[in-house]
C-alpha cells in the first residue's frame, strides 16, 4: 500500500499524519505527531500574521516534509484552518511554502472543516440509536456538528463554525495572570452569549440534545483528558475514547484559575506552550456541555487529519 500524508496547520499548532490504507475502510497509522507553533499568535489584533509566528510554524513544515520524504510518501495533502480565512497575508505564506517545501496548503471553509472533523468522529464513536454531537475547539475557531441517529446515513445534519477559539479568547479577554475575576465573567459572558446567539437560530426547541452523545476533539479536549490523567508523557491510546465527567472538567478549571502561567506550565497532562489556552478552552467545553445538557463528554485523539485522509486516500 502507498504511504500518503495529511498536514494539518492550526491556528495554535501543526499535526502531521502518515498512514496507509487498508481495507474495509481503515488505516495503518505511520506517524501521528503534533508541535504548537502558534500561527495565530496576535491574529485577533492584527489581522495578519507575524514575521515570527510565520518562521515558527515554517520551520516545522519543512522538518514534516523530511519526515515524509524518509518515509517515502507518495502524495502530501495540507489543510489550512481558521487563522487562514482570516489572515490578510495568507497567500504570502502559502507560496512560500509551495516554492520550499513542494505541497500547497488548501485553506478549507469551517464548513469544510466540520465535516471532515465529523467524519473521523462518526468511525469511532457513531452508528448507534443515540445523535452524535461532535465539538472541534480550535485557536481560531470551533466547529459543532449534528449527526444522524441511522447508521444508514453518515452526513451531518447540523453543521456550525463560531469565530470562538482558544487563542482568540484568550487574546481578547484573557491576558491577566493568573485570571482575574474582571477577566474571567468578561470571557465566560462572550462564549455564553456566543453560544447562544450562534446555536439557538441551528437549534428548534423541539431538538433534544440530553438524548444525545457529545465527543469533543483537537487540543484542547485531548488536553484536558491527558490533565485529568495526570499524564507526565501523553499516549493518546488512553486518550481516544475517554469519558470525561462535567464535574471532572469543573475540578480542572478550578485547580487552573488561581494558577499563574509559570504554575500552569508545570501541571502533569498539559503541554507547557498551551499553559496560557487551557483555562479559555476549558471554559468553552464546558459551557458546551451546558448548553446541550450534556454530563459528560467522549474524547477523540482523531480529528480533522484523519478525517481529510479518508476523504482523499480510502477507495
């Protein structure tokens, strides 16, 4: 079988898939490896994106791209997300990277990312009696996407993206250290008020979410399962498929919020370059949980990467 791979570049960070096809609809993963860079860093502010955060992430790419060369893959497929449909510069980096590195990114719509994300999610987690409700939370952006009751029909139903993310959050309404009380209802009011502006016109009052089962995906879910864990080396086998209480995820956000930077940094489970996102992330998942009566919430080490590659590379 041909190796092929799939980039995923991210407002906070690059994923890099290297997988085989298999039959039956699966894959024989390779490589499944992810680096924060933060693309987005001053994206909220700036509207484009700096010199600094454009080296950052372009000296992982180019490490990838060996990383695929030594694994003899036959074909790379690059996504760009959130902090692409927002960047004025865009194009500057995306030729750049196509003149050094020998792939074009492809700057997907949040639709687009949506529903790759929901059909990574729907292999593991649906086909039963119950709606699957799956949650992307992104730096720039976060995708929530209704899916079927049959096992008959794979096709979401319900497909949204919010100009709500971790490092959009965070830049806006989370920058004091550790969180003021001033900062925290400034940002808790934004992902509620945004919730419920965004989701009530998707919604009809007669949709009954409690009947449904939530997965969340990206980052910021692995992240807080692995924080749960109490992990000291992240193995996503302990991660996929993961039940995280409601009140497990509140014991989360109140251990961080007395929590300076340096303090968070050092918190078994989670990654120090997304010490300052966390406490945002954690927020919006939780409020998410809310506002679909939800207790509990499964989490997925597959998203939008795997996604993609089943899309472009399984027959």
């Amino acid at each position: 079988m041909m190796k092929n791979a799939v980039i995923d570049i991210g407002t906070n960070t690059l994923i890099l898939l290297i997988a085989e096809p298999q039959s039956k609809g699966k894959i024989r993963v390779i490589r499944d490896e992810a680096c924060i860079t933060r693309l987005g860093q001053g994206l909220t502010d700036n509207h484009f994106f700096l010199s600094e955060a454009m080296q950052r992430t372009f000296s992982v790419l180019l490490r990838f791209k060996k990383t695929c060369d030594e694994h003899d893959v036959k074909k790379i497929t690059a996504v760009g997300t959130a902090a692409f449909r927002y960047a004025a510069n865009a194009s500057v980096f995306i030729e750049k990277t196509e003149k050094e590195c020998g792939f074009k990114i492809n700057i997907i719509s949040g639709e687009e990312e949506a529903r790759h994300t929901f059909s990574a999610a729907w292999k593991d987690f649906g086909g039963n009696k119950k709606k699957l409700i799956v949650v992307d939370i992104g730096g720039g952006s976060t995708e929530i996407i209704t899916g079927p009751q049959s096992a008959k029909k794979t096709n979401p139903e319900t497909v949204i993206s919010l100009q709500l993310g971790t490092v959009r959050l965070t830049e806006l309404y989370a920058q004091s250290d550790p969180l003021s009380k001033t900062d925290f209802d400034r940002c808790l009011k934004a992902i509620k008020n945004t919730l419920k502006d965004e989701l009530d016109d998707f919604y009809p009052p007669a949709f009954n979410p409690a009947g449904s089962v939530l997965v969340a995906t990206a980052g910021t879910a692995t992240t807080l399962a692995a924080m749960h864990r109490k992990m000291e080396v992240y193995d996503p086998a302990k991660v996929h498929g993961l039940t995280l209480k409601k009140k497990d995820l509140e014991g989360i956000i109140n251990l961080l919020l007395p929590k300076t930077l340096k303090e968070r940094q050092k918190l078994p489970g989670l990654e120090p370059l997304r010490a300052d996102v966390i406490l945002s992330g954690a927020l919006l998942l939780n409020e998410i949980l809310s506002y679909f009566k939800q207790d509990k919430v499964i989490i997925s080490d597959r998203g939008l990467r795997y996604g993609v590659f089943c899309q472009k590379y399984l027959k």
